[in-house]
C-alpha cells in the first residue's frame, strides 16, 4: 500500500505539471462534462467487458484539449461468470488535432474482487525536428481475462517509438517496449510501419506492418502467452477532413506465426471519427475488428467501440 501511494503521488504530480506546462498560455473560461464515456467489447471466447464513465472537466479548451476527474464501472462476464470494478482517475489530453502530437494521461486507482490497483495510461509525443518526431508511454492496468481478473493478475507496459519522414509520400515508424506482468513473465515487443501515401489528395496510404513479441515465461492459464508471435501484415489506410469532421479507417490482412506452428491468417478493421473541435458537444468515437492469435487460439477474433462525449459551457 505504501509503494501505490508513492506511485501515485509520483505520477499524479508529473500529470500536474505537464498539464500547467501544456496549459499555461491557454484561456480557461470553459468547464466540460464528460457524460457518458462507453468502452465494450467481447470476443469469440465469450468474454464481454462493458466500461461506462462519467467526469467532470473544471479545465476544458476542446475536445483535444481538457484536464479533469473521471469515474468509470466496469462489468466483466462470460458464459457462467460474472464480476464488477471500480475506478477512478485524473484525467489529461493536449493534443495538436493537425499532426497528432501532445500529450494523453490519465492515472487513478482500480479496484476489482477487493484488489486496488494504481492504473495509468500515459503517453507523450512531440517532434525532434521537421521530419522526425517521438512517443513515450507508460501503461498499467489489470489483465483483463476471467483467470487473471480472479488471481489478480496486473501488468505494466512502457516504450517509445520514432516516426521518420523519409520522403514527402514515405514515413517509416520503429516501436520497441517491454510489458511485465505481476507473476514475472516478461515480454518483449518489437514493431514497425513503413507507410506510403499513395493517394495524399483523397488520404489514402498503404502500410507494411510487423510485429513480434517474446516472453520469458511461456507457460500461464492466465492469458495468451506463447513463447515467440510474429506478424505481418498489408493495411489499407485513409484519413480526411470533411465539414470539419476527422473521419478515418483501417483495413488490414496479414500472416502470423506462433512458436513453431504454421502460419495463419490475421485481420483487421478499425473505423473512426471526431466531431468538430469547438463544438458544445464534441464527439469521440471507434470501433475495430481483429482476427488473430490469442487466449482461445490461432483464430481468435475480438471486437469493440467506444466512445466520449463531452458537453461544454462557460
């Protein structure tokens, strides 16, 4: 308990602080209630999640910009099972709507079967010149399966990424990270992006993706946990403004590898859209589809939308 509370202490103080940095020539004449925020999701092994939030935002410039206090219950069930969380957090977001950089915070504490855990989700991005940009991020959470929920699994993951402009239609992106889980099986990730703006004008490209991962420990009931995973993957993109709207989608099919099986096709689809920035109810939406390797096998499917609403006045 005294290593959550220093945690906390530690993380909710570098929140305030780079929230008063990202804020400090910003007028603050808006407060913003974020009402209803929805996460579901489920997948082909009848494991549902439904999270339902609400906040308040004493700090609120636009939809990309805001600092606040959210309360969120989350429901977890499968065919015979059921159970419910609790959680509450600070939360942050300064993000540039044209290039996708700033930062995305929130730290709080869950608690689920009498278990508190000290959760965050944090990332910072920002350019290191005009062509090369970064991301840090920091993520600690539960491990959300009925095993890991019943044991009281939890795992943190953190790492960065470069984003490099090659050329005016070619960018190429590096990830590495490490998760650790609570029972000590490591994972190390590797991922990369080659991107080709194929159509600027309309916002389509085409990705070339790769990711791999290993664990230390590759025996556990307690989630997907094979030895080696790796994938490719061919992805079509597309992002456009329209009446304001930032529209945007992802269509994906690729090959993965598990240990020493053969390999196997994956799929992906995800779709979304955020309404006008300086509206009074600004709108955040997404919803995707995945077809891979996972905690019920090689064809494991998994979907989910969530989305934010948050009302604005003076």
């Amino acid at each position: 308990m005294k290593l959550i509370k220093k945690s906390s202490i530690v993380l909710l103080s570098t929140l305030s602080l780079l929230s008063l940095n990202v804020y400090a020539e910003e007028p603050k004449n808006q407060w913003g209630i974020l009402a209803p925020t929805l996460f579901t999701s489920s997948d082909s092994d009848h494991f549902h999640v439904t999270k339902l939030g609400a906040g308040i935002l004493p700090y609120y410039v636009d939809g990309q910009h805001y600092l606040g206090v959210q309360a969120t219950n989350t429901h977890y069930s499968s065919l015979d099972w059921a159970k419910d969380g609790s959680q509450v957090s600070l939360v942050q977001r300064a993000v540039n709507s044209e290039t996708g950089l700033g930062s995305i915070a929130s730290a709080g504490v869950s608690s689920v079967y009498g278990r508190e855990l000290l959760t965050a989700d944090i990332s910072y991005s920002a350019p290191i010149n005009s062509s090369l940009s970064y991301e840090a991020f920091f993520f600690r959470d539960w491990v959300e399966t009925r095993n890991s929920l019943t044991n009281g699994i939890s795992h943190n993951y953190y790492g960065g990424s470069l984003e490099q402009k090659i050329t005016k239609d070619w960018t190429v992106i590096g990830l590495l990270a490490q998760q650790k889980f609570s029972e000590d099986n490591i994972r190390n990730h590797v991922r990369g992006k080659l991107i080709y703006d194929v159509l600027p004008d309309l916002g389509v490209n085409v990705q070339l993706r790769h990711r791999q991962y290993r664990d230390s420990h590759d025996v556990t009931t307690n989630y997907f946990n094979p030895n080696e995973y790796q994938e490719n993957m061919m992805v079509l993109g597309w992002r456009r403004r329209i009446e304001q709207w930032q529209l945007s989608g992802l269509a994906g099919l690729g090959r993965q590898k598990i240990n020493d099986d053969p390999y196997t096709t994956t799929k992906l689809l995800e779709i979304e859209a955020i309404s006008p920035m300086l509206n009074k109810v600004f709108l955040r939406a997404k919803a995707g589809y995945s077809d891979s390797a996972g905690y019920g096998g090689p064809d494991y499917s998994y979907k989910y939308f969530q989305a934010d609403i948050i009302f604005s006045f003076n």
